[in-house]
C-alpha cells in the first residue's frame, strides 16, 4: 500500500489510546523483517533510519531509504519512514526528498538554551516540507553552561516545566521523554518512572516518545503506553535477536559460507521479536 506518515499514525493511535510501534533498521534484512513483523500482527508500523545508520552506509541515505520505501509500498500494513537522531542539519535537509515524512531532531547534547534554538530552526525548516518533528530533552539542570547530561545516563530526567517550555519555543510536534530507559540496553531491566510520566503526559498536549525501549520488560511499556507513551522505539532487541540466531546458526555449522543461510534465520529471528513487541503494545490491527 502507499507510504504513510508517521504522523498520521500517531494521530491515529492517540484516538485508540494505544502507542505506534517503532523500530530501528540497519540492513535489508531489517526491513523485511520489521514488515513481515508488522503484517503478522496486522498493524501499522514506522521503519526508522538513524544518523548513525546513514554513516553505517557511507553516508548513503537513498540506498536504505529506497530499500524503505519500496518495502512499504508493498506491505499489506500503513508503514512510515522517520530518519531518527538527526544532528546533521545537511541530513535533515534530505529527509523530504528520500521519502521521510518525520525526524527525530537531536541538539540534546546542547546546553537547554541552545538546544531551544537549534531545534526551533530545525522545526521551523522541517515544517516548511511538511515533516512532522520529535525531540529531546537531554539534561536534567543542565543550564548555564554546565554540560548536558544524556538523555538517557542513569538517573536522567525530564523536567516537566522545562518540557513544556521547550515545547512552546520550539514547535515540535512530539517529545522524547527521559523517564529511565536507556539507550542499547541488552537486558530487559530497565524500570520507569510512571509517576513523572503521568505529571509529563497532563503537562504536554504532543505524543510523547519512549527511546531505548528494547531494555523495559514487557509490563512496563504496557504501562508506558496506559501513561500516556504514543509512540515506542526499538533498536537493539532486533540486533540482539538477528545476532543470536546467526551465532546459532555458524554454531552448529562452522562450515557455512552463504551469508543466505544464516541470514534468513536472522531475518526471522527479527520478524518474530518485531510481532511480539507489537502485541505486547496493544496496538490496534490497521
């Protein structure tokens, strides 16, 4: 079916008060497997291309951005593309003409004030190509002049009264929360902070976003998403799941040399984890 918009989606899953799925992709087999995924569970879903991604391939954004498209065109479910953790203003520049209709702006690693300025002109530009702009938050007191801190280092918070004021000056169209998940996390341990999640979500009228949400059990982005969470990003439980069946595979066949045969359990690996997570959400069939 034709490419979507992530924020249709997101619009879509604020009026069934459930959250959209998002999630990471890297590789052909990414993609394929965050589809197949999606159409097994019979919901919507947004493939979503880091900055780091994008280096990955060269700084080659088309090449993946294409594989993206195409893949969606002919899914059987509404699928998006977001270009995620953007700090590139030259690649935020090229987001409209390879098919991305939403970007993750990040000036996170700047002081409050700056990080305001930065993302004010990124979504003032954005909103110009009709791009639907996310960010975040990346200090808790972290003003005049002393360093950020990560979004998402132990302990990491988001002010709700500084959220909302940087909502206001910036425009952006949702928010990336620090309520205590945490980026390539590997084990599922993380544990949220539902109570500022709740004064963040009756403080802020855009979606709010969860990053890092492959290390959060699965009873906690069912919470998540009850608090107000509308939209949930996955990276590292795909890596984790194609890298397990792949040191499987070579495990019980050193011999092998045709990426295709661990490949194919790697892509399944993913397909199967992509279902679960979308189910575990709640997400409505589209």
């Amino acid at each position: 079916m034709p490419l979507t918009t992530t924020g249709e989606l997101i619009t879509r899953a604020a009026r069934l008060r459930t959250a959209v799925a998002a999630f990471n992709i890297i590789t052909l087999e990414h993609i394929e497997a965050v589809v197949t995924g999606a159409e097994t569970a019979g919901a919507p879903v947004v493939l979503q291309v880091s900055e780091n991604a994008v280096k990955f391939r060269n700084g080659r954004l088309q090449p993946v951005a294409r594989a993206a498209v195409s893949a969606a065109e002919q899914a059987a479910v509404p699928v998006a593309l977001h270009l995620d953790h953007v700090q590139s203003d030259d690649l935020l520049r090229r987001a409209p003409d390879a098919g991305f209709s939403s970007v993750m702006y990040d000036a996170a690693r700047l002081p409050y004030a700056e990080n305001v300025t930065a993302t004010q002109a990124a979504t003032d530009w954005a909103h110009t190509q009709g791009l639907w702009i996310e960010a975040e938050l990346g200090q808790i007191g972290g003003k005049d002049g002393r360093p950020p801190l990560d979004a998402h280092a132990p302990g990491a918070r988001t002010d709700p009264a500084e959220a909302r004021d940087f909502v206001a000056r910036t425009g952006v169209d949702a928010l990336a929360v620090a309520i205590g998940s945490t980026h390539a996390m590997t084990t599922r341990t993380a544990s949220l902070d539902h109570a500022l999640l709740k004064r963040l979500s009756a403080e802020l009228a855009v979606p709010l976003v969860l990053h890092g949400s492959s290390g959060v059990p699965d009873d906690e982005l069912v919470r998540a998403v009850e608090g107000g969470i509308g939209k949930v990003n996955v990276g590292t439980a795909l890596n984790t799941a194609l890298t397990r069946a792949v040191r499987d595979h070579l495990g019980r066949h050193p011999e092998t040399v045709d990426p295709r045969s661990y490949l194919a359990g790697g892509r399944t690996a993913m397909a199967d984890e992509v279902a679960r997570i979308i189910r575990v959400l709640g997400v409505s069939p589209s």
